[in-house]
C-alpha cells in the first residue's frame, strides 16, 4: 500500500513531476496543489525546463484538481494565465490571496481537493525574496515566512497531503542559510502524521 505520508526534498521542480506520476501510477483521483510565484505552464519547444512542470503534470493527469497559490500577476507573461485557464488550472496570484484573505483560499482548496489523494509543492519563490533569497527566480510580494509556515502547517492538517515537496533552494544564492532553514520548517510543520 501507499504510505501515508511522503516528504520530498527536491533540487528544482522536476521532483514534483516525479514524485506525481509514481502517485498516478496508483490512482487518478488526484489533487496537486502548488505554491509558485510562476505558474509553470510554458510552452517551450527547446527541451527541458521547471517552467512546463505543470503543464506535464496536467498531461498526465486530464482529471486532477490542480491549483497554484502566490502567483505574481507582473512576473509573468499574460499567456501563461491563458495556458493556465485552458488546462483547467486555478490560479490565484498574491493579489487575489490578498483580497479574498488566505483562510477563503484554503476553505476552497479544502473544498475543491475532497477525497482526493493530494500532492502539496512548495517552491520557495512563493516566498518573498526578503525572507527566501535562495532560489532561481526570485520575485518580490510573495509570503512572509511567518505566512507560509502558519499556511503549509494549517493545509497540511485540514488536507492530509500524501505527498509533500519543498522546491527550488538554490544555496549558492541564499544568505546565511535563510531558505534552506526556511524549508527545513516547512518540511517540519507539512507533516500531519503526529
């Protein structure tokens, strides 16, 4: 049987594509939720990138819930939320977590994600640069660590992920160990299983 709980510590966001198709090898009644200052739905023709890490998840699953929470609006190209639209992708971008209050957007991830087995990513650009300065493609206006801590531990609890992945630490960008420490937190308090 599958384990209750899996905890991934990836490189970039690849490991979340992985780690979801060996999930989807077992069922399709699936939920991926991801935390992402970008929504990862690029349309490359020139090989592999993380930016398309959402778009092959969505090809390997036609059915999953997928959603992206923390998705700044002007860091990313206006295609992106199209192809996100067309993929049947929930986006809320930072400005939308701002104004329908984070406690909304967890009740409907909560009520969109029901009994499906769920795989939860964070990419630590989610987080504001200020408090994540380690990763690849930092952008400003994102979580607080405080915020992303209180999110993952309260989603973890409500949701039951039955895998969990933090994303893109980049320690030759971080200072003074920040991100890594970050992510080592939220790895922490993701674990529902006491």
């Amino acid at each position: 049987g599958l384990v209750r709980e899996l905890i991934v510590i990836g490189g970039d966001s690849t490991t979340s594509y992985a780690t979801f198709r060996g999930l989807r090898k077992i069922t399709d009644n699936l939920a991926y939720i991801l935390f992402d200052a970008h929504p990862d739905v690029r349309i490359v023709d020139e090989g592999l990138t993380s930016g398309q890490v959402v778009r092959w998840i969505r090809g390997i699953s036609s059915s999953a819930y997928i959603a992206i929470i923390g998705v700044r609006a002007y860091s990313n190209a206006p295609y992106l939320f199209n192809e996100s639209e067309k993929l049947g992708i929930k986006v809320y971008t930072m400005d939308q977590v701002d104004s329908m209050g984070i406690e909304a957007v967890m009740n409907d991830i909560e009520n969109n994600v029901k009994n499906r087995i769920t795989h939860v990513s964070v990419n630590l650009d989610v987080v504001d640069p200020a408090f994540a300065p380690g990763v690849n493609s930092p952008s400003p206006g994102g979580f607080t660590s405080r915020e992303i801590t209180r999110i993952i531990t309260e989603l973890s609890r409500r949701i039951r992920p039955r895998i969990f992945d933090v994303v893109e630490v980049t320690p030759p960008f971080d200072s003074n160990d920040l991100t890594s420490m970050l992510a080592s937190v939220i790895i922490m308090n993701a674990i529902w299983i006491k």
